[in-house]
C-alpha cells in the first residue's frame, strides 16, 4: 500500500515501525506533562493534608455550575477529537475538518468559560499570593488554596491554548490533504496531547470544584 | 483508498465511551452532596482514575498500539501515586498539623509569605508575633521546621 502523502524516513525499516515511533514519543511526552501536573497535584495534597477543614470550606467559593459545564465541554471536545481521528482513518477528510472545528469551538468555549470565573474571583478580591484579600475566608490555608487554584488552572489553561493551535494547525493541514487515510501520525498526536488536556481536567474538577 | 472508505466507523464505540464518561462525572458530581470524610476522596479519585483509563483506552487507542506505549503511561502513573500519595503522608502524620487553621490576625496581611509555615500552621495566636520573628530564621534552615 502506498501514498503520496507520507515520506518513510532513512533510518526506519517500515511505515509500521515509524508511526509507533511517533506514538511512542508522544506518550513519553504526555507522561512528563503528568509528572509536571503531578508536582502541583502533590502541592494540593501536602496542603490539603496541612488544612483539611480550609480546603473543604474553600472549594464551596468556586462556582460548582461552571466547573460541571467546562467538564462538559472537554469530555464532549474529546469525543469530537476522536470523532475526526475516525472519520480520517475512512479517507472522510470533510468530515475530519468537521469535527475538528467543533472540538475547537467546544475549546474556545472552555476559556470563555474559565476567563469568566476568573473575572468574578477577581472581583470579589480572590488573587493569588500576597494579593489575596477575600474577606470572607481569611484563612492562610484558603489563601493557598486559591494561589494553588490559579496556578493550577492556569497552567492547565496555557495546555488548552498549545492544544487549540495544534488541532487548528492539523485541521488546516488536513484541509489542505496533506493526509489521507494512511498516513495522518500528526493528527493522531494531536489528539492524543488533546486527551491528556482533557484527563488533568478531570483530576482537577474534583480538587478544586467538588471535594467540599 | 478504497478499502479505508470501507472501513467501519469506530463512532458507536466513541459515543459509548462519551456515555460513560458523563455517567462517571455525574457520579462524581452526585458523590460531592454527601459528607463522607476520607471515603470521598478515595471514591473520587478512583472514579476519576476510571475515566482517564476510559479516554485512555477509547479515545488514544492505547489497545489498539503495541503494549510499550501502556507500559510508559503505566511507569509515568506510577511515578505520579508516589509522588502525591507520599508528600500527602508527610505532611498529614506530623505531630503538629493542626485540625483547623485559625486567622492569624499578625499575619493577615502578609498571609502567603512564609510557605514552611503554612504546612505546619501554628495554632496560638498570640505566638503569632514570635513566629514572625522565627519566620525569617525558618526559611533559611534546611532541617525539618518542627520546634524539639
């Protein structure tokens, strides 16, 4: 079987062998993106252990409706991202451009949505740090919770932005046919790195949103 | 071309998956309106380990790909229980954790600026000014910051 599209590189035997490469990059990546994750993760846990009565009375300050709706849109976003994968395994590079649109959009989405929530922390004086000044919980436990919460959200949200640019790059190659049902290695990276933005959400909804 | 045209589409497979995940995240969310302590969070992280084995599985194809790409997110994960299982277990089986933080009221407007000491947040207010003092002294120190 061969394409146009895909150059089988010097030092590889096989196409077979050289898409697993990628794959297996890709995955070695992801999992440093989670050692760095769990660094911060391992930061929430130590304090949460130091001030486990601040950190549940914490989360009741985040907006619990707000938290479930990004959880929506990243797990829906998904769905779509593997939605696109399937339908460029078909030879459907319509619907591939198609999908990936929508998981941008449900994306963009989750900014607006997570830009929102911060504009309301900021207006009741929740800031990170030495700025803090929330009157209604003047614990230092809530004010490492919070710094915490910005920190964490906030790296998470510079992920969905990289993701965005990726899956649009990828959507704009695939526009272009520059894959086919062969040979698409990167736009199945970009879903995988899409995924793994997707799963951090879901260890960070609970931590910061729900265990109250 | 013609036979990746033909291919079936995995789509049924992917909306069950999709199925589950909401499922699983309701199940958190419903989890979250009952206070059952330190069941809770064992609970939610279980239900949100299951999920990211679901997108892990369904969604990257991790069943479909040759088992050394599992065995690096498997090691990765590994690595990850250590790390947050055992800083967590560090700082919860100190002697002097305190079982609720009070206001500082010395400290309340430089509340962040010392992190060793808001692991083990000291209880008496009226140390509050001592401690300020010993602040300076404990950032410097490499030895565990617990008082003999």
């Amino acid at each position: 079987m061969t394409t146009q599209h895909v150059r089988l590189q010097l030092q590889f035997e096989s196409l077979e062998k050289q898409t697993h490469a990628a794959r297996l990059g890709m995955w070695l990546f992801l999992g440093s993106e989670l050692l760095l994750f769990s660094a911060l993760f391992a930061l929430y846990a130590s304090y949460r252990a130091g001030h486990p009565q601040t950190f549940q009375a914490a989360v009741h300050h985040t907006s619990f409706w707000l938290g479930a709706s990004m959880t929506a849109l990243l797990i829906t976003s998904s769905l779509t991202v593997a939605l696109s994968v399937d339908a460029m395994r078909r030879a459907r590079p319509r619907a591939c451009v198609r999908w990936l649109a929508l998981s941008i959009l449900l994306g963009a989405l989750f900014l607006v949505a997570k830009g929102f929530e911060y504009a309301d922390h900021f207006a009741h004086g929740i800031f990170p740090g030495v700025h803090y000044a929330y009157a209604a919980l003047p614990q230092p436990g809530a004010v490492v919770f919070f710094t915490l919460y910005y920190l964490m959200t906030g790296l998470h949200a510079v992920h969905v932005i990289a993701g965005l640019i990726t899956l649009g790059t990828v959507a704009a190659l695939v526009h272009r046919r520059r894959y086919d049902a062969v040979y698409h290695t990167p736009l199945e990276l970009a879903g995988l790195y899409w995924h793994l933005v997707d799963v951090v959400w879901i260890f960070l909804w609970p931590a910061f949103y729900l265990m109250g | 071309m013609r036979e990746a045209e033909l291919r079936a589409s995995a789509a049924p497979t992917y909306v069950a998956a999709y199925v589950a995940l909401l499922a699983l995240s309701c199940a958190t969310l419903g989890l979250s309106f009952f206070s059952l302590g330190i069941l809770e969070t064992v609970l939610a992280l279980a239900i949100a380990a299951l999920k990211g084995v679901v997108i892990a599985v369904f969604f990257m194809h991790l069943g479909e790909q040759r088992p050394v790409n599992a065995l690096f997110l498997m090691v990765a994960l590994l690595l990850v229980v250590f790390f947050v299982t055992l800083s967590a277990a560090d700082v919860g089986t100190r002697a002097d954790r305190p079982s609720q933080s009070q206001p500082r009221p010395a400290a309340q407007n430089a509340p962040a600026s010392d992190p060793a000491s808001l692991l083990t947040a000291q209880r008496n207010p009226t140390a509050a000014l001592a401690e300020l003092g010993v602040a300076a002294e404990k950032s410097t120190r490499r030895g565990p910051s617990r008082r003999p």
